[in-house]
C-alpha cells in the first residue's frame, strides 16, 4: 500500500550556487556587524571608564580596570573602532594583560580580536615601538592560536594554513593556487569572508597575484603584465616598507636570471621603474635602489640589445646609401662580434651617442639614455659604447676605429646629464686623456691600456689578442663567423690568456712588494 502525502505547496530550493554561498557569506558578515553593534552597546560604560587611561598610555590603570569580561570585551571592541581614537592603543603589554585578566577569553571578545588581527594585519607593525612594534601582531596571532584552541569553532578550525602566522597570506594563497580552487570561495572556506577589505585578504590576494607571475612561461606576453604597468597594483603597500611592483619586478628580472626574457618583458619592468641608466629621474630612487645593483645591472644589459639594434640599423642604411665598396662585408663581423659580446652576458651597460639625422628616423624610445653628436658632419653618426666588466669598448659607424680600454674610458661620457657631445670627445682625445690617466695610475710599464683597432682584415684577432694579453678571455666563437673563426686559427692561432696579464696599479705593487 502506498501512502500518498498531500503537496506541502512550497517550491523545494536547488542546490546552492557559488552566488548563494557568497551572499550568505555576507549575511553572516552582516549579522556579526549586529552583533557587534549590540555588545558594543552593551559595554559602553566599560568603555568609556576605558578611554582616558588609553589615550594617556597609561596601561598599568587600564591593567587595573580588566577586573570583569565586560571591561576585556569593552577593550577589544575599543581596538575595532576604525577611526576612534583609541584603537591605536594595542600593545603588547596590554594584550599579556588581556589574556591573565580573563582565562579564556568570551566568544564576543574574541571576535573583536580577530577583528583586529585581520584587519589590521602587519599594519600594526607602525605602532611605537614601546608599545611592541612588530611584535604587536605576533603576540596577537599567539594569543588568538591559543584561545582558538580552547574552541571548535573560529575561523582557525580545520584549516591547515597557519592563520595567525606572518606567512599566514602567503601560505593560504599557495593553498588556492595548489588546489585550483576559486578565491572567493577559499576564502569563504577558510572563514574569513566576513574580513573583506582588510590586510590580511588584500595580502592574499597580491600573493595570488605574484605566484600567477611565478608561473608565466618566460617572455609571455599576458594580461597580467598590463596589471603590472598599472599604478594603482604596482604602487599598492607590500611587505616590509616595499610596494607590490618591487616584489613583481623582482620575479621578472630573477626568473630571466642573464638571458633576454623579450621586449613584452622589457618594457613593463621600464614602464614601472623606468631606465636604470637614468640615476637622476625621481623613478630611479624609488625603484632601483631597492631591487638592489645586481638587478639594475641585468636590466642595463636588456637595454643593450636596443641600442646595439639601433646602432646596426645606422651601419645598414650607411652601407646601402654610400655604396661603398666593401662596406658591405664590414657590417656582418661587427654585427656578429658586438651581438657575441651581449649573448655571452658580459655586457653590463651602453651607452649610444646619435648625430641629428639617426635620431630622426630612430625610435625615440629606444633614446632615453642616448647623447647628441654635435656638429652636422656627424650626423649621420653614430657611437656605441658597451660597459663590459673587465674591458670596454667604443664602436663606430662609418669608418671610426674600434676602440677597447681596460678600464672606464671617463666617466664623462657616461654622465647620464651630460647630453651633448663632440666626435673627438668620444674618439681621439678621449683615447690620449685615458693614456695619460692610466700611466699616472698603472705606470708606463703596463701600456697604454687601450687600444685602437681599424676595421680592415681579420681585424677581430688584433681585439682578441689585446684582451688575452692583458689576462682576459673571451671565446672567440660566440664573437666571429665559422669562417673567420677557422681563418683565427689557422693563420693566427687561438689567443693564449696571461694569467699575469692583469693589470695592477702602482699603489698595489708597492703594497704587495712590503707585505
């Protein structure tokens, strides 16, 4: 026999959507609010006995106060108010006090902490020092670990990252990221929906951000650069006294580590922190400094690469207009060689000097560092100087010389102010001024320590055996073609490197010959 029931007349509801949960999220958020409203008002006497000895500091009165649970809830809602004027009175002391004043703390006063824990975060770490400092928030993060312990329910049950932990943002972040789950609802899952708009969340989510940097494939162009480029993400707080776009920059240039990531890369990291050879542009200190010298440097040689292509582009159309003969074989071993130099990873910085006529038709953004030619001679002109660690080198179009010095030829020429310059200042002169330096230093015994070399021939083995003399090697086969490669080795011989080729200043040679 079958029992027919009569309809109930009430739609029977589906399961709930990702929407539902949410919005449920900030019912509970809601009903907390009212909540808090009601023990707010419920211990506003408390609260107000609280006041004065707070805004004078003085802890040991309010010490004396916490006789009740009323006081200890009144104290912990005090640190909720947004803008009152005593929630910026946590400190460590008080919350030690906290605790021994009431055992186990009430649900309501707890809820009032946690508050304050996720809200607030490591911005409690601005607090004076005498009252904690940055040990406000770890004491706190104790504190609510323990009491949390005493209870099943709170937003640290059955979760495994370490909430009230420092690296509590970042541990949950890399759970979301590990477990492809949806943000919004991890969070909702961890329960900490109800702290939207605080620290903690917003921490989590420029950790998500970062690891999503972690994870994109090297030189890929992706939305995510777009965000980097936006000041409203890059200049967002971070962790310790650093902005968010000093923790991006810092993953795209190490995860490029020395090779070239690509342009799409390149340019969001300059959009950002702007060129690094540009030390007198506000950006430079705001940026560079903090991602540290060795990054500054890796990105100067990104930079290179343009310059060098700019450079390349000159000596092109020169060999295509003048039509002279034998320009055309020039242009390939100086390519070969100067696009050796940066591929070996040994380029460190350059710097390109441009007469009028290359900058009209060259990509003005590519001539952010770059000096004028003076002078209407020169200026179909132009300079390539490349900073290579152990050697440096002046390039030219046109017929100039190739001109290697064994240290910074001057530091004028590389005085992002200085703009202008004359031919000879980067050519001759420059060459007798670093002579006279150089012997005035080193002595005469150790040369001139340069050299100027004129492109004709296997001109390359003259550079090559300049620099093995003087102890630095550099392998001959990223820098030549096969061909002029084997013509090196049978007919000059691979350049042997001094191991004493080294030159050491006067200064050295006195210190070591009394040692």
């Amino acid at each position: 026999m079958t029992l027919r029931l009569p309809p109930i007349g009430l739609q029977i509801p589906r399961a709930w959507s990702e929407s539902s949960e949410r919005r449920w999220a900030q019912l509970a958020s809601s009903a907390h609010d009212l909540q808090g409203s009601a023990s707010a008002s419920g211990v506003a006497n408390y609260a107000e006995v609280l006041r004065p000895p707070l805004r004078r500091g003085d802890t040991g009165t309010v010490s004396q106060l916490l006789t009740s649970a009323g006081a200890v809830r009144a104290l912990a809602w005090l640190w909720t108010e947004v803008d009152g004027d005593c929630a910026d009175s946590i400190s460590v002391d008080l919350l030690g006090e906290f605790e021994r004043a009431s055992g186990a703390i009430s649900r309501l006063a707890m809820q009032h902490l946690f508050r304050v824990y996720f809200m607030r975060f490591d911005e409690l770490d601005d607090l004076p020092a005498d009252q904690g400092g940055a040990a406000i928030l770890d004491t706190l993060g104790a504190l609510l670990a323990n009491q949390a312990a005493l209870r099943s329910r709170s937003p640290l049950a059955g979760t495994r990252a370490p909430r009230t932990e420092r690296d509590g943002p970042f541990a949950l972040a890399q759970a979301i990221r590990q477990g492809g789950a949806d943000p919004a609802r991890a969070i909702a899952a961890a329960g900490l929906a109800s702290y939207e708009g605080g620290r903690y969340l917003e921490l989590v989510r420029q950790h998500l951000f970062l690891e999503e940097l972690r994870t994109l494939p090297l030189g890929a162009e992706q939305p995510v650069l777009g965000e980097i480029r936006n000041p409203a993400t890059h200049r967002k707080p971070h962790l310790r006294g650093r902005m968010l776009g000093h923790a991006a920059l810092e993953i795209l240039i190490d995860r490029a580590d020395h090779s070239y990531p690509g342009d799409a890369w390149r340019d969001a990291v300059l959009d950002v922190a702007g060129d690094p050879r540009l030390t007198y542009h506000e950006s430079y200190a705001t940026w560079w400094p903090v991602l540290g010298s060795e990054r500054e440097d890796r990105v100067a040689s990104w930079l290179a690469r343009a310059d060098l292509q700019i450079f390349l582009d000159v000596l092109a159309r020169y060999s295509e207009e003048a039509g002279i003969q034998g320009m055309s074989r020039m242009l390939p071993p100086r390519k070969r060689m100067l696009e050796g130099l940066i591929d070996l990873g040994i380029v460190r910085r350059s710097r390109l000097y441009v007469g009028d006529d290359v900058r009209r038709f060259a990509r003005q953004a590519s001539l952010a560092a770059s000096a004028n030619l003076t002078g209407s001679q020169y200026s179909q002109r132009a300079l390539l100087y490349l900073d290579c660690g152990e050697f440096h080198i002046i390039e030219g179009s046109h017929n100039t010389q190739l001109w290697t010095y064994l240290d910074v030829p001057s530091s004028r020429i590389i005085d992002p102010t200085r703009r202008r310059f004359y031919y000879e200042e980067l050519t001759s002169e420059l060459a007798s001024g670093f002579v006279r330096r150089w012997q005035a230093t080193m002595g005469t015994a150790q040369g001139t320590g340069h050299l100027g070399i004129r492109h004709a021939g296997l001109w390359q083995a003259k550079f090559l055996e300049f620099l093995a003399h003087h102890g630095i090697a550099v392998n001959p086969e990223a820098l030549l073609s096969r061909a002029d490669y084997q013509q090196l080795r049978q007919r000059h011989g691979l350049p042997w490197v001094n191991p004493d080729g080294r030159p050491v200043a006067l200064e050295s040679e006195d210190t070591r010959g009394t040692a």
